[in-house]
C-alpha cells in the first residue's frame, strides 16, 4: 500500500510540474502575443483600408486592433551591430496589457513623431551595449531594399536606412528579449516603404466576450484569405512538446508504478500457499471458486484504493505546499518565478487513479485464479 501510495504520490506532483509549466509559457507569451492574430493565409502581407478595419472594429467582442509591419533589419548603435526583429506596432499597442509578466525598464511610450522611440528586448539591449541615460546616441536601422537602377554599385540604392531613439527594455522569455524591437507603425512603414501593407492585425477581445466566438466570428468575416490563431495557436510546436512530455512522462511513471505493483502480485501469491489448507476447508463448507477469488481480489482493491486515496491525498498537500512555500526553487535567476510552477487539474486525478487501480487490480488477478485451483482433498 506504501508502495502504491509513494508511486501515486510522484505521479500528482509531476503531472502538476507540467501543468504549471504549460500555465506559465502561456502567460509569458501572453505579455507579448495578442489574444487573437490575423495573418494572410498566403504570402507575407495584406493591404488594409479604412473602412476594412471599421468593418473588423465593429464586430462583436472586438475592443482593440492593432495593426503590425514586421521584418528582419540590421541595427546598429555606436558601432555595434545585430540583426533583429523590427515591429512596428499602431498606438494601441501597449493597451492591450502588453509586458505584464517579467521586466520593463524605461518609457512606456513610442515616443512622438518627431521622435520616435523604440522598446528594445533585454538580449537586443545588452548586445548592442544600448545605454538608455545616452540621450546623444540613437539607434540606427537598416533595410535592404530592391536598387531602383539595374547593375547600379551605389550602396545608398541597396537599403534605406532610418534612426530611432531607444526609450525602454523589457525581459519576458529568452526567444523575444534577443530577437525584438518595438517601434511605431509610421516608422517601420516608411522603413520598410509599406504603404498601405501589414503583416498582421492583433486583436484584444473584451473582458465579457468568449476568445473563441471571436475568433469563430473573424473568421467567418475574413474568409478563407486570412488566418486567425488565438494564443495557443501562436505556438503551437511549443505546447504541444509540452503535452506530449507530460504524456510520455505519464506513461513512463505508469511503467514504474506497474513494476511496483509486482510487490502485490508476490504478496498476494504467497498468501494463497500460506492458506491453501483455510481455502480447502471454505471450500468443503460450500464456498464457490468466484468467492475464493473475490477474497483475493477485495485484498488488492484494499491495497489499491488505500494506495490510491493516500498517494492522492499526499500529492495534493505536496502540491500546495510547493506553490504556497515555494519549497523548490527552479535553482536559475529568473526574474518570472522563483520556484518551480504546479497546478493541480483534476481531470490528471481521474487518470491516476484509474490507472492505479486498474494495475493493482490486474496484478491481483493472478493469484487470486491460484487460490481458487486449491484441490480441497490434497490439502485436506
């Protein structure tokens, strides 16, 4: 029962790891992602209108659509230089509970247009020795563009190029600190020479609205042209690898609980040699082969939902004193959490328990079919 209980137990405490893990990515990218994006189902950009975007507006559980320009281009501040990611975001960018989770240092604006101003990530920052307090020093951008005159050698028709202050740092997840800057839409559309092109619409629904009707909603307006991915969406590869190590995590522990389980089949089999002479005598007083192996398999049901109920319970305070305690710390600097994520989801009870019912209950099979093959006149 101990046995049972202890496998019980890990399997709650780590089902809740992954649980937490998967919370904990979601809110993360949630500080940078929208609650819904429209990409082009085709191709890189789209062209937006007014009355496009009104139409979008107006639709029920809209309440903020930011439209986006990004691409790639070379920065450069006092002779350092990196490739990065340029966003160019509308005002309402910020709106939207942008940068909630992790660090932001700095202006919370993209400045005015006369000067403009960009959020810079942390790795971005850092790399590029970025001293926000330098107020002389601006951040210089580079984009490649198509030479109006064929075969011309003048590097001034190669790219066009544009200078932008930096106001701000923010630190959320190692993926967008090293790779993004934000900018104002104006400056990445005269940049990039855009126009009237965007590569995606961020949406931020309201408080009261369903994410999914919305999304259910934009996609029946935008047609087969457009895509609309909620956050998961977004990344999908990401919380599916996380899914699929909480399953095979699952299943590997399952295997292990399996192996202990053998402690059961053992026990329960050499109870069935040691009464072999009280099996004969019920059976001479009129006992039926199903009640000899009903004896046996009641004994593992005791031992499996024992086991069961107290890893269950264990688990659960495991849990809760890991996420009110902190008792593990993720042993990294981390300016999100301190100690390792959990959450309990009770759907994860359901199948451990099944589980672990269903494999102490096979493992009682056995010699439970054992005790009942007792030959009566043998042991009398």
């Amino acid at each position: 029962m101990v046995g049972v209980a202890i496998s019980t137990m890990a399997l709650v405490a780590v089902m809740s790891v992954f649980n937490g893990l998967e919370d904990l990515i979601r809110s993360l990218f949630a500080s940078f992602d929208a609650e819904l994006k429209v990409e082009p189902a085709q191709g890189k950009s789209f062209v937006v209108t007014e009355d496009w975007l009104e139409a979008i507006k107006s639709l029920e559980g809209v309440d903020i659509v930011t439209e986006v320009i990004e691409d790639n281009a070379l920065l450069e501040y006092r002779g350092n230089q990196q490739v990065a990611r340029i966003k160019g975001v509308s005002d309402n960018f910020l709106e939207q509970g942008r940068f909630s989770k992790g660090y932001f240092w700095g202006d919370t604006t993209l400045g005015t247009p006369i000067r403009p101003g960009a959020i810079l990530g942390r790795g971005v920052g850092f790399f590029l020795s970025v001293n926000l307090g330098e107020i002389n020093s601006s951040l210089k951008v580079y984009y490649p563009k198509a030479p109006r005159t064929a075969g011309s050698i003048d590097p001034n028709q190669l790219y066009s190029s544009a200078q932008i202050e930096p106001r701000a740092f923010f630190s959320i997840e190692q993926k967008f600190d090293n790779e993004y800057v934000i900018v104002p839409l104006e400056f990445s559309k005269n940049l990039l020479n855009y126009g009237q092109k965007r590569t995606s619409l961020e949406i931020k629904v309201k408080e009261e609205a369903s994410i999914l009707e919305v999304q259910k909603t934009l996609k029946r307006h935008l047609g087969p042209e457009f895509l609309v991915k909620n956050a998961d969406e977004q990344h999908a590869g990401l919380i599916r690898t996380v899914k699929l190590e909480k399953l095979f995590v699952f299943l590997t522990l399952t295997f292990i609980l399996a192996i202990a389980s053998f402690n059961i089949f053992f026990s329960l089999s050499m109870l069935a040699i040691e009464k072999k002479k009280d099996i004969a005598i019920l059976k001479s007083m009129g006992a039926k082969d199903h009640l000899i192996r009903s004896i046996f398999l009641k004994q593992g049901a005791m031992i499996a939902f024992s086991g069961a109920i107290l890893g269950l319970i264990l688990g659960f305070l495991l849990v809760w004193a890991q996420d009110y305690f902190g008792l593990i710390s993720l042993g990294i600097a981390s300016g999100v959490v301190d100690a390792y994520p959990v959450r309990i989801n009770w759907m994860d009870f359901a199948w451990i328990s099944l589980a672990v019912v269903t494999i102490t209950l096979a493992a009682s099979w056995r010699p439970a079919w054992i005790a009942s093959q007792v030959d009566t006149i043998k042991e009398l």
